[in-house]
C-alpha cells in the first residue's frame, strides 16, 4: 500500500474508509473485525481499505493521523468523517448512514 494507491482509491470510488491500527494495538484488534462487518453490511459501495501505521507511516502522515485506531470516512473524495481511539461501531454506523444514502439513492 502506498499513498499514491490510497489517494487514487479515494479519487476513484464514490466511498472510502480509511482504517489506521497496529499490531500491537489490541483495540485496533478487538473493533476491526465488528466494525468491518457493520460497514460492509451497512454500507455496499464503500470500500475498505486497512493501513497499518507500523508499516505505512507516511499515509498515517499524511491524513494526520497519530491516534490508533482511527477510521477516516471519505464521500466524494473529501473527508467526511474522523473518528479516534474511542468510537463505537453503531457511532460510526450512525454518523454514515444519512449522507451515504442520500449519495446512493
């Protein structure tokens, strides 16, 4: 994974997450899976893409990210959502679903 990768795949597709963690983050670890799921059920047209901060560093530095886990919501390509550390997978689910059915209905 690069930058240029993850910039492209937000160019590219209508709706993106962005999700940063770490191996040695058990949060990260413990929400993924939850979280994934409720995305991917929630939410057809959004594309998933997980980064790992211990590996991509510049990404994380880019999006300003210096917090784990942290998922970053793009629509359209403009950052939509940030959420850090403490979030809740019906939180996030929540704050998504009136702008991405209003972009997919």
């Amino acid at each position: 994974m690069t930058l240029q990768t993850v910039q492209e795949t937000i160019a590219e597709k209508p709706a993106v997450a962005l999700y940063f963690s770490a191996p040695t983050c058990n949060v990260c670890h413990a929400l993924k899976p939850k979280l994934f799921a409720a995305l991917q059920e929630n939410f057809k047209e959004l594309e998933i893409v997980s980064i790992d901060v211990s590996e991509d560093q510049a990404i994380a530095a880019h999006y300003s990210v210096f917090a784990i886990p942290t998922l970053l919501v793009f629509l359209d390509g403009r950052e939509f959502l940030r959420k850090s550390r403490h979030m809740s997978v019906d939180e996030v689910v929540a704050e998504i679903a009136r702008p991405y059915e209003i972009m997919f209905s």
